[in-house]
C-alpha cells in the first residue's frame, strides 16, 4: 500500500467505527475550526442576552425581473419590434422551470417621436409606429401573461438623439400629474425616469423625484394602477446647497419613494459595440450602498448585457454578480432574435433567479478581496442562509476561499451547493475553497450553515405619542403602537455594520412604513409589509451602519400623514460580515507631502480624512514623504484610490525614487466609490518615500496608503534537511508538491519546525503555507512563530492528497533567522509541502 493509499485507510477505518467526521485523521474540533477566533469572542460575549423567539420573516417585495429595450432596440421601438420582444421573453420564460420568471417589457426612450401635446397636453402618438396607440402596446403585453413598463425624463429634455438630429422630450413638473396618470390609464405597471433634461434644466433631483412619485400615487389612487418607480438620475450627488440632498446621492433618499433608483452611468449604450466588461465591474462596485437597498427598495446597477457578445465566462460573473447584489434583473439583449443555448441556461438558471428574488432583499456585501478576487457573500431569508460569489478578476485561474467566519456562520459543517451548476458538492466546515475559478469569472454558490447567534433589544425609551399595546405574540407581550418614535439603546455590534431585523406588527392590508436612524445618522424609510390579519408578530431585516461598540438605534413615524406598523423589539442577527472601508496610515494630502504639476487635494467624502488627492498625472505627481519603516524589507502598500472612469486608470509607482512599477488600478464605478490596489516595494530602515505619478495619462485620485504584512523572500520546503521533525512527522513523497514531497503525519504528538527563515528586517509577516487534505473536511494544526503562542489554523480540504491548497497566516518575525513551528496536539493536521 503506498503512502497516499494508507492516509485513505485510516480515514476510511475511522468512518467504520462511526466516528463523527471532524474526529478522524485530521482531529480538528469544532472550536479549532475556520480561523474565527474573533467571531468566536465576539459571539460569546452576545450570548449571554440572545434571545429571539422564531418570527416569521416577512417576504418583501422582490428586485424587478424583466427587459428593457434600450441595449439592443436604442430608439427604434415600434407596436411591432416590442411585440417581437415580448414574444421572445415569454418564450424563455418557458424555460424557466421553478419560481419567479421574467416580468417587465420596458419600453425604454424613443416611443414618444412627435414630442408634441394635443391643446389638452396629452402625448400625441404616431400611428404608424404604434397603431393602436400606446394603450394597445400595453394590451399586448399583458396578454403574454407580462407587465409593461415605459419611460419618460423628468425634465423638458430627453438624452437620446431622434434620427433627425434633434432631442427626444421629456416631462417636467407642470406635466407630472397629467403624464403618470395617461401612463396608468393606459395599463403600464412600470416606468423609469430619466434625468438628463431635469439636470439640463437645473431640476434638483430629490425635488423632482419626489413630485415625480406624488404623481404616481395619485395614478394609483384615481387608476388603481400602480406604477413601479424606477428613479434614473446616474446617482447624481445633489450639488444645490439649498435643496435637502446636498451632497447625497438618491440611495441616501429614494428609499420609501422608488422601487429602484440608477446608482451609475450606463452600462451601454449606441455605438458602445461589443459591451465591455469594464462596465460590468464599474457599475458593480458604483452600486454598493447596501445600507439603502431593503424591504423592497433597490440600488440599480442598469439593465443587464449578458448574451451580447462578452464571453460565456464574464457573462456569468455579470449576471451572478447581480443576483448576489439583488439588482434588479433587467435583460437588455435582444429576444426577437434567436438566443444561444448558454445564454439562456444562465438567464433562466432558477436557483440563480431565486438568489436574486431572496425574499429578505438586502443587498450582497463585500467580504474579502485580495487584489482583483473579491469574495461577494448575500443574507438569504431562512436560517443559516448565504449566497457567494467567489469573483477572480485576474487574467490567470486560481482556487478561493472562502470562509464562514465571513459569512456570520458558526465554524461547524455547512452544505456547499454549486449554483451555476446547480449540483451540490457537499459539506465543508470552517470555510469552502474552490480550486478553479475561472480567469474573469465566477463561481457562485449557495451555503447552509449555522448562524452565530442573535441578540435582541427591547425599546429603551418612546416619544412623539408613541405608547405600549398588549401584543400576546411578541416578546415581552407588548409592542409600541401610535409612532412617534422607538428608541433602542445599547445595541451591541461587535464589527462595524451589521444586519437588524425588526418584529413588527401590521395586520392592515397595505405596506406601512418607518424610518431607521442608527446613531443619530440619515434615516432610511423602510417598508413593512402586512404581517397577517391576525395581529401577529413578522421581521424585516435591513443592514444598518452599526458601529463597533455601542448603538442607538431609532424607528420613528416618516411624517404624521404616512401610516406605520406597531414595532416590538430588534435583534442584532448573523450576516455576511462587510469589508470595511480603507483606512489611511498616511493620508494623500497631509501637509508633509509633496504636490507638484497640477496635483491638488480636494473633497472626497467616502475617503479616509474626507480628502483626497486629485489630478494626479499628465505632469502632476504626488509624493508621500516620511513612510516610516522599522528596517529595510520588503513591503507591501495598500493603495486607497477613486477612479470614476468606465475602465482602469494607470500610474507609475515608486518607492525612494527608484525605477517606478506600473500599476493598474481598476473603475471603481464612480467618483464616489474607493478601491484598494497593493504593490509591493523596497522601504529602508527610517523615512521613505513613495511617489505616484502618470507622465502619458490620468492616473486616478489618491486617498492615502497603509502598511500591510510583508511577505517572505523566499520559498521553504517542509522537506528540507535543516528542519526539524519530531513525534512521527517524516518525509513522503507528494507528486505535485514542490521539490515532489512534502512532510505527513504531523499532528498528534508530530511536529515540524521549518529552521532558517531569513528575514532582513523584523514585522508582521504573512506567510503562506502550501499543503494537501485529502479528508473531506478540513484539518487544523497549531502555528507558530518563533515559538510564540501559536495560532489555530484551518485548512480546508485539498481533494485529495495529491493536491495542494494554500492558507495564509501571520505573524512576527525578527531581523535575521527565524522558526516557523506546525504541530496538532489532539488530531491530525495536513501534509506541509512548503512555506513562502
Ligand atoms: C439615459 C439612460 C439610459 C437610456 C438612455 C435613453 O442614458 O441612462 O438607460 O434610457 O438615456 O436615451
């Protein structure tokens, strides 16, 4: 038997007597899994006051799921090219086996050629393009079992160009009432508005929107037609100091007045040829304000591209990456034209739509990045409950981890299901990591685990003419009826941001609402939803800008006209636990720096200090002057950075004057939005510098940088002969390891001590470590630096011993040699193949 055999057999030999899992070969306990010491501590400090009796989640309305016209029609819509259209979504929603299927045809610009009213200012309509007028279209439409959605400006304007040179037109505030109330009367379900004549016009765009949605009320109440909302102002960030948004963009208000709201410039557009997936990562990261998209209203990162030419891979990290954020789903390619088989396997992928459609509609977080691979992870309605994306924007494959740590998962086995495949590929503890995500793309998952637990608050104190009501369903009897406001005070979070879920009551027949206030910060109006006739108890759940430590948090009546629900407590529960912002250790524009050519410090609200540097490039330079390093080494410097352009901007970095890198640094999706790049240079014992600079070209903004772990010089094999085995730990061979071995049976009672680790300079190191876990669940082994206490680490399995994963760990080393120390006292930990 060889060596790789006998390791199968003691697993296999321990299944046989019926030992649990986490107890064979790799001994790892439940407590030692996943690398989670600090949810672990955070969590036993809440535990102590968890309680949460089981409420049912309340179901809020779901992303709208549709098309749109304007990708693939641009203005030549017509009664006959909207029908092909619609003949083409219900055909393919055909192929959609289960669940929510596609709802909307959206007419988008250019339906409306005459641009002129009759005397009465009602639309004159050409005959020939829509022959039974508007109304007709919509008939149509709604006779293939669809919704019809139409669009108009919000100010005198429209964007788009008619063939004849001139511009479309829109509406504006003397017409508002009279447009949306023609658009219910003639049956439309939805409409998206524009904005490019309210900003010609000096529109502020709260103002206009919010006439907008008075006009669509008043539709519904004379009609009872209700309209969808779909706010489209590109986020512009209200700039009129007089107007209540200054300096915010419409997630901060379109809750409670829209479905959706447009956080980004388009995706496409005419003459935009093959769509680029620039765009796709633009838009993404431009649409991240997950504290504003809740029960029932949603941040739009524009209608979708896929099946238009990008390739199979991106189109799945589009459309995949827009079900996690919960975008609206809103197809742009074209239907009446025959559409490839892959296309449509991901467009009518059910456990992909059912993602996006999750009945909780919070938005998808950001949970890791390293480089260009982000780890993307969604709350989904039931317990334990988490979608993933596993993103690698790399031009190269590579496995990724991700972690239940990260999702606010306990450690312990969690079902792994493959989404785009749909196929389920088990149960992992601790964390699951791919081995192939492919170059630009995307593997998509579904996990069921265990939520670490909740805690939850009764109200603190009430004003306003809020008062207590006898409430036999909620915790404590009592809920807090007649808002005014609830104040929930000591609300512990143990990181910044988190998911609150709120118990209400609402046994009416009609959506209530409430604001949200979280420290005194912008409140956001949420949406109740009935929660039964028979006045029980349901949950909402929203993310909310906690702070670490202590919080207030606030639910109050929207204004004394606008009906809300009874509420009855709060609980702080599990998520997905957000990246939190870059922080600078030297920001761009301290005084110590030097600006030259035409660099300058500006505003920036979401960077670290609020400022940043600007109009870096084409001759301007920044230079960070006084980076401090403990002793020459080797260094890796976070790169806090805004890029509002469609694709990357370029600079050249240098570190103390020498021969400059290029880096690259990708669209964040707007001016404001961050990103972080990392490149790696030499600092020297003392003061140092480091420039940025562009001679050709823009390089983006500069918000600041930050040290990070430094990395070792130099690959160490396990095998090598300066090392130090004890217990039973020898030499094996391992084909695909380095140098074809590495070193087993570590662990109980063995040990390897890799010897000589040269560094030039003492810090924080992060080392990585390759190894090989054939067990189907992870192994953990005790490392340590140096001798020091050491850290409990996870590795997931590899699939097989023949193949090798790495984890990283980090820790301290001195100037000079060093130990690295790998050891299990109670299990089994895995192969070591080599450090680096
Ligand atoms: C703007 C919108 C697009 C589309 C065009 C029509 O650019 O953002 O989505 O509606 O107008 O001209």
């Amino acid at each position: 038997m060889t060596w790789l055999n006998s390791k199968r057999g003691i697993t296999a030999l321990c299944f046989s007597i019926g030992l649990s899992l986490y107890g064979c070969g790799g001994g790892a306990s439940d407590s030692d899994l996943g690398g989670a010491s600090v949810a672990k501590a955070s969590v036993a400090a809440l535990a102590s006051n968890a309680s949460s009796p089981a409420m049912p989640q309340i179901p809020v309305a779901a992303p709208p799921m549709g098309w749109s016209s304007w990708n693939s029609l641009e203005e030549n819509v017509s009664y006959n090219t909207i029908k092909a259209e619609a003949d083409g979504l219900a055909a393919l929603n055909a192929n959609i086996a289960s669940g929510p299927k596609y709802q909307y045809v959206n007419i988008d610009e250019g339906w409306w050629t005459s641009g002129q009213r009759d005397t009465n200012g009602n639309f004159i309509i050409d005959t020939t393009q829509w022959p039974g007028g508007m109304q007709a279209m919509a008939q149509y439409i709604h006779s293939k079992g669809l919704k019809a959605g139409i669009y108009i400006d919000a100010g005198p304007v429209g964007c788009g160009t008619r063939t004849n040179g001139t511009h479309f037109v829109g509406s504006d505030y003397a017409h508002y009432t009279h447009d949306f109330l023609q658009f219910a009367q003639w049956g439309y379900d939805f409409v998206k508005v524009d904005f490019c004549g309210g900003s010609n016009a000096s529109y502020d765009p709260q103002n206009a929107y919010t006439a907008v949605a008075a006009a669509v009320q008043n539709a519904y109440v004379h009609t009872g037609q209700q309209l969808a909302l779909n706010i489209c102002d590109w986020g512009t960030i209200g700039n009129n100091s007089a107007y209540p948004d200054y300096q915010q963009g419409p997630w901060a208000w379109a809750p409670g007045l829209a479905v959706s709201w447009r956080t980004t410039g388009d995706i496409y557009g005419p003459n935009s040829g093959v769509p680029n997936f620039g765009a796709v990562t633009g838009n993404l990261a431009g649409n991240y304000h997950p504290e504003a998209q809740h029960t029932g209203y949603y941040n739009d990162p524009d209608m979708m591209i896929a099946g238009m030419g990008m390739s199979a891979v991106h189109d799945q990290a589009h459309v995949s990456l827009w079900a996690l954020s919960g975008a609206p789903l809103i197809l742009g390619n074209d239907l009446a034209k025959p559409v490839s088989a892959a296309t449509i396997g991901l467009i009518t992928n059910p456990e992909v739509i059912a993602i996006d459609q999750d009945a909780l509609g919070v938005q998808g977080l950001l949970v890791g990045q390293s480089g260009a691979q982000q780890v993307w992870s969604r709350l989904l309605a039931g317990s334990g409950q988490r979608a993933v994306v596993l993103f690698n924007n790399t031009a190269a494959d590579a496995a990724m981890t991700v972690t239940w740590n990260q999702l606010g998962l306990l450690p312990s086995s969690a079902s792994v299901r493959d989404v785009l495949a749909q196929k389920d590929l088990g149960s992992y503890a601790g964390s699951y990591t791919a081995p192939v995500v492919p170059a630009g793309g995307v593997v998509m998952l579904r996990i069921g685990g265990t939520d670490t637990p909740a805690t939850s608050y009764q109200p603190s104190s009430l004003s306003g003419g809020a008062v207590y009501a006898s409430c036999a369903s909620c915790a404590g009897g009592r809920k807090v009826t007649s808002l005014g406001s609830v104040v929930f005070s000591g609300v512990a979070s143990a990181n910044a941001g988190g998911f609150v879920q709120i118990a209400y009551v609402n046994s009416g027949t009609q959506t209530l609402k409430a604001k949200l206030n979280v420290n005194g910060g912008l409140a956001t109006t949420l949406a109740f939803p009935p929660s039964g006739s028979n006045g029980n108890v349901g949950t909402i759940t929203a993310y909310a800008l906690l702070q670490a430590g202590q919080n207030t948090v606030t639910l109050s009546s929207v204004d004394s006209t606008t009906a809300a629900p009874d509420i009855s407590s709060i609980a702080t529960v599990a998520g997905p636990m957000a990246l939190q912002p870059f922080h600078a250790t030297y920001e761009a524009e301290a005084a110590n720096n030097t600006l030259s050519g035409g660099a300058v410090v500006a505003n920036c609200q979401q960077c670290s200090g609020g400022k940043d540097v600007g109009y870096i490039g084409n001759g301007g330079t920044l230079v960070f002057n006084g980076v401090a390093a403990p002793a020459t080494a080797n260094y890796t410097v976070t790169i806090g950075y805004v890029n509002g352009d469609g694709g990357p901007r370029s600079a050249q970095v240098s570190f103390n004057g020498a021969a400059p890198v290029t880096v690259s640094f990708p669209s964040t999706g707007g001016w404001s939005s961050e990103g972080t790049v990392q490149v790696a240079g030499v600092l020297q014992s003392g003061n140092n510098t480091l420039t940025i600079s562009n001679p050709s070209g823009w390089a983006p903004d500069i918000d600041g940088i930050a040290m990070t772990a430094q990395s070792l010089h130099a690959k160490y094999e396990a095998e090598a002969a300066n090392n130090t085995l004890s217990g039973g730990a020898v030499v094996a061979n391992c084909q695909p390891c380095s140098g074809s071995k590495d070193v087993g049976y570590i662990g109980n009672g063995g040990t390897l001590t890799f010897n000589g680790i040269a560094t030039s300079s003492s810090g924080s190191y992060a080392v990585t470590i390759a190894y090989a876990n054939g067990d189907p669940g992870p192994r953990s082994a005790q490392v340590s630096f140096n001798g020091a206490a050491p850290a409990s680490v996870s590795f997931p399995p590899t699939g097989g011993w023949s193949s090798v994963g790495t984890v990283q760990v980090t820790g301290v080393f001195q100037n000079g040699n060093n130990t690295l120390t790998i050891s299990n006292p109670s299990g089994w930990a895995p192969d070591i193949d080599d450090i680096q």
